[in-house]
C-alpha cells in the first residue's frame, strides 16, 4: 500500500477516519527553520469538519501533535513525527453496512484487492486522511518562503466565477463558508449547497489554485515534469475526477499561433497560457491549474446496491458527511501544491549544488 508522497520532502501517513489517531511523518525538512505553530493549527482549522452549517458536522479540533524532529520550536533536520487524535469517533453509524458494497465508493474495489476492509467510514480511504496532508504542506510552506499558493472554489455544480483570476481578491476566499472570492457568486453557490442538502443529495465542484512567485527551474524534463507531479497530487486527493493546468482542455481548441506565448526582454512572458509551466519546468510565471470533485457519494436517500454476497439489498444513507466537498478542498489543494513544490525546490537545489562544485 502506497502511504508516502514525495522524495525528499517525503510525508508518511497513518490512521484510519475512526480509529484513535491518524498522524504521519515528514522527512526531509532541512534543519534550522523556525517553525510557526499557529500557521500550521489555521490551515488545519480550516480543514477541519463542523467548521460551517454547509459541510459535515463531524466535531474534530484537529489540534496537531509533534512529536519529534522539533527542538525549541526550530526544525532539526530529523524526522518529525506528529499524530491527530480522532476525538469524534462514530463507529456504529456505520455497523448497519459493514457487508455492504456503498455505491461510488472504495468499499468493492478495496476488499477485492486486500481481502479484508475497515468499514468504519471507508477506514483508510477515507478523507480523514487529508488532515495529515493539511499537516505536511503546512510544514512544506514554511520552506518555501516567499512563494503564494491561493486557492478557491471556482465551481459548485452550474454555477461558476465568471472572472479570471487576475480580478480576484484572494483575502476575500475565507470570508464565506464556501470558499469564493466573488461574494456574489459565493452567495449562490451556498444556497445551491443548502438546497442540495436538503434534498439528501450532494453535489460536485471545481477548485482552482493560483502558485506565485516560483522561481525558475522547478521540475524535470521527462518523467518529473512539474505539472506531472502537481496532476498526481490533486488526483490523489479524495472525490477529485479531474485536473487541467494553464489553458488545459480550452487550449486543445486554439491554434498554436493564439496559444503561444511570447517572450518579454526580461523572460517574462506577454501571456501564460502555459499556466507557468513549459518543458516540465516552471518559468517564473504564475502557475494555475484547476481541479475537478465529484459529488459526494454517500447521499441521504435509499439506492440499490450489493452486499459482499452478491446479493441485492437496499442502502439507506446514514452518518454525518459533506454535501458538497469543495469548501474544505481548498486547504487541501494548497497542502498537496505545497509539498510538490517543496519537493522539487530542494531536488533544485541539489542540482544548483551540484552545478556550483562542477
């Protein structure tokens, strides 16, 4: 089972979404940054569930716990461990469908492949798991100094932000529970999520993440192109179906004399729909991508479907889970960004190193 994500900046995860704890270990981090605990604890409020009437009303606080790796608040290039006690456990609100095959879920395909499953909501499958992420890129930004990674939700359902990102004020995202930084269209977009809610339904969403100030020389030509790596990471994240980066699926539209774009003296370029990126290697401009979720699959309605028998039998919704699972996306982008690109800043600057003894 794959639990690590990254080479040099590595995380590890444990836990499962109802056991005692999850937690994780990040390797890597070099030693002498002083780390900002209360920096860390607001990216993991924000993930947190409960936080608003229009996700899961899970209670977590979500308070992080390290346990090494850490001397006097200063990091010291050991690893450092830390865990999350899960202090809302509601095992028996899933005993009822602990045979039970939950559609769009990865009840099936985890039982076929390992023979045994932990049906406590979806055990390690679950996006439980995303607060250890939350954790690892909020450690990750601390390395990466002055880059800015900005997400938000561009999304839910229809209705979409009809702006480009340039016309956005980012300190506007966490001023709503839905995560946009168009209070006019965050407005519909909660009372959309309210009305699915009500419906015993849930609904989909994209999420879109702006990265500046990144230098120049970030990823690989070949099998470690930058964007590659962003792709893996956003796709690992739960209920994501999709991801494009720059001028993505719109940019299989043009001609190539619209899309390129052209250099300034300075090696700036006039546009960027290249989204920051080219040859696998970033270029110093913005890089923004956008990614796709599903609804959430389990809804508040009876449907059809199989138990590990074979046999047909009816599912009735039960437990506390998101409508919509964008709003607290948004954090979880920013993490993943985050560790990809700490990852790659410190293989860049092994290569500096390496180019300066040469």
């Amino acid at each position: 089972m794959a639990n690590t994500l990254g080479r040099i900046f590595k995380l590890t995860t444990f836990g499962e979404s109802h056991g005692p704890a999850i937690g994780g270990i990040i390797d890597g981090v070099p030693p002498g940054i002083v780390l900002d605990f209360d920096a860390i604890q607001y990216e993991m409020d924000r993930r947190k569930p409960g936080q608003s009437a229009i996700v899961t009303q899970r209670k977590e606080s979500d308070v992080v716990q390290f346990l090494s790796g850490i001397f006097e608040g200063v990091t010291t290039g050991a690893p450092i461990g830390f865990q999350i006690h899960n202090a809302n456990q509601k095992p028996a609100d899933y005993k009822h469908n602990q045979d039970i095959y939950r559609p769009s879920h990865s009840d099936f395909t985890y039982d076929q492949k390992y023979g045994i499953r932990d049906f406590r909501g979806g055990g390690r499958s679950s996006a439980r798991e995303t607060a250890n992420w939350v954790v690892g890129g909020a450690v990750a930004r601390q390395i990466l100094g002055e880059v800015k990674i900005n997400a938000f939700v561009s999304s839910v359902g229809e209705l979409f932000i009809d702006k480009p990102y340039q016309a956005l004020d980012f300190s506007q995202t966490d001023s709503n529970p839905v995560r946009c930084p168009d209070p006019e269209t965050a407005e519909k977009m909660e009372a959309l999520i309210r009305d699915v809610r009500k419906q015993g339904d849930t609904v989909g969403g994209t999420v879109t993440c702006v990265i500046r100030d990144v230098p120049v020389g970030l990823g690989e030509p070949v099998f470690d192109k930058l964007h590659a790596a962003l792709g893996h990471a956003m796709l690992s994240i739960n209920a994501a179906h999709g991801f494009e980066y720059g001028s993505g699926f719109c940019g299989a539209k043009m001609n190539g004399s619209a899309h390129n774009d052209l250099f300034n003296p300075d090696g700036t370029t006039q546009s960027n729909l290249s989204g920051g990126i080219q040859g696998g290697i970033s270029n110093g401009m913005d890089i923004y991508f956008r990614v796709a979720f599903k609804p959430v699959a389990t809804i508040m309605q009876t449907q059809w479907t199989i138990d590990k028998n074979g046999n047909q039998v009816e599912l009735e919704g039960k437990g506390r889970h998101d409508p919509c699972v964008v709003p607290r996306a948004v954090p979880i982008v920013e993490a993943m960004a985050a560790m990809v690109l700490a990852d790659f800043y410190l293989l860049h600057q092994i290569h500096i190193n390496n180019k300066i003894r040469l």
